[in-house]
C-alpha cells in the first residue's frame, strides 16, 4: 500500500506484526496485533477501546516504534476545540514583530504589515497540523488519546478531518498530505463515542490480561523483580479487577499500568514477596481512589493469603 510506512511493506501478517511489537517490548495479543496490522495495511485509523491501564497508549507508541515514525499525540479533554488541536498565532511575537516594523520606519503600508504578521514563522503547529507537515517526511503516527473526553463537536470535527486529511489555514491557505499518518484513537468509555466515528475506524476492544499475560508483561517491565512476587502481583491484579469470584467490588480496578507501578514501589522497598506491610505501605501505587483504598486495607490479609497458589503455581 502506497500510503503505509515502507518498513511496514515487510511485515507479511498479524504475526510478523506482533513479533516486531515484542522486539519494542509490547507483547500484543492475537487481536491487538491483527488490528495494528490491518489498520497499516488498509490505511484506516484504529480506535481501541477498554478499560484505563490495559495498554492502548502504549500500543500506539510501539507501533511508531515499530514504523520508525515519529509518534504526535494530541490529548483530548473536556472543552477542547478544533484551534487547539489544529493551530493557532503567536500574538506575543506579532506584536512584537508589528512594533519593530513600525520602529525600522516600515509601519505605513497596512498590506505589507499584514502579510508580515501572517507568515508562517508565526504559526503555532498544535498536533493534527504537525502530523500532517510530519508525513511530508513519510507517514507519521497520529494519537488521538481519551477521545471520549472530548465532546460531540469535536468528535464531528475529528470525523471530517479523517476523511481527508486537510487543514485549511485563511491567512495561509490549505495544508494536505498525500502519505496521511497512522491514526489510533483511544477511549477509555466514560461515555459512548458516536457510531459515525467508530464507522470511519477499525474497532479493537482491549481487555484486561489474563493472569500468566499479565505475569509476563510484568515481567517485560521490570525484570528485576523476583517471580514470586511479580506472580503474587498478577494475581491481586486479578482478582481486584473481579476476574476472580471473592475480589472486592471497587470503584476504579486497577489495570495493568497499576500492577506494574505496584510491582516497581515493592521492588523499591526491597520486597521478593506480597507481605502485609509493603503491601499496605505500597498500595498508594495500585489503588487511587479514597473508598476503594479503604476497602482494600479492610481486606488487605484474605487478599494476600489468596495469593499463594496462584504465585507458585
């Protein structure tokens, strides 16, 4: 495909794909390394959805890695609009640009003031104009991360910005690429994204690791922690996210990205294994929410007492 990265042109399947995720040090399962590939080969972005801490942003950041592309982030919010995704002017240097103009004896021609103000040195690129200007130089990857906290109008600017890759800039004119970028979106589904921006994209729904996958990716991250206590992490992640049957029902289950904070806090008090006090010294790393720290101290010994077949076995 004319419009994929060249070092894409080699990777032959979902399986080479998934190969050269791990060589960046993301281990993609089946299904996230399917959807990677597909959306580089068919030139259509990828929206992946889940829970927070399962690992999209980082699949989005391997996958540049993987491409050698430079990787352009834009971080949606609530509020945000289309001039703080696309560009916007540098008043503090048109001003002073103006006032030197006037100074050096300039100031009298208003058309040639203006045009002096309206250059392209004065441009504030925000992250779609940089990914467009980016791919001149070869497609980059574009992340649209946490587009579910942005709002309706903003998702249907997005949508229209996908379909053509085009920024139209009045003082400057229009900004096209012919290589556009990889896109990947992310939601984390605190509310639903509209189906019309889902149509435009290839959906992945990333779900949380089972445990021996979530031994491993622990593993990938901090290979100095020891394995009974990297197994007896795993498995409290498990059971604090409700994959097992006794877990406490929390407001926020830590993801993937808590069990490896947690793990690094332990190792960092010099812990090889779950005991009750780096657990509870530690927990600040896992559990971030006031109610749902609560209930875990309240069962805190039943959590690590269920850990110890899981961590041997």
């Amino acid at each position: 495909m004319a419009d994929a990265p060249r070092t894409a042109e080699a990777i032959t399947g979902p399986e080479e794909f998934a190969r050269r995720l791990d060589e960046h040090d993301y281990l993609a399962d089946d299904g996230a390394a399917t959807a990677c590939f597909l959306a580089v080969r068919m030139g259509r972005p990828l929206f992946l959805e889940g829970d927070a801490g399962v690992g999209k942003t980082e699949l989005a950041k391997a996958l540049a890695s993987v491409l050698g592309a430079p990787l352009i982030r834009l971080q949606c919010y609530e509020g945000i609009d289309a001039a703080q995704a696309l560009y916007d002017w540098d008043y503090p240097r048109q001003l002073l640009h103006l006032r030197a103009a006037q100074a050096a004896g300039g100031g009298t021609d208003p058309d040639r003031l203006e045009s002096g103000l309206y250059d392209r040195r004065f441009l504030l690129a925000r992250p779609l104009l940089r990914a467009l200007e980016a791919s001149r130089e070869g497609p980059g990857v574009l992340l649209v991360d946490e587009i579910d906290r942005a709002d309706d109008e903003f998702e249907a600017f997005l949508l229209e910005f996908l379909s053509d890759f085009t920024i139209s800039i009045p003082e400057l004119g229009t900004v096209s690429t012919a290589a556009p970028p990889v896109v990947v979106l992310t939601s984390n589904r605190t509310r639903e994204v509209h189906d019309a921006l889902k149509r435009r994209c290839l959906y992945h729904w990333m779900p949380n690791p089972g445990f021996e996958r979530e031994v491993a990716i622990i593993r990938r991250r901090l290979p100095e922690a020891a394995d009974r206590l990297v197994r007896q992490v795993a498995a409290a992640g498990q059971r604090l996210r409700g994959t097992a049957a006794d877990g406490p029902d929390l407001i926020k289950p830590p993801g993937v990205a808590e069990t490896i904070d947690w793990t690094a806090a332990l190792v960092a008090l010099g812990a090889r294994e779950l005991d009750p006090d780096s657990a509870a010294r530690s927990l600040g790393a896992l559990i971030k929410h006031r109610e749902d720290h609560e209930a875990v101290r309240l069962t805190l010994a039943s959590l690590l007492n269920g850990h110890d077949t899981a961590a041997v076995g």
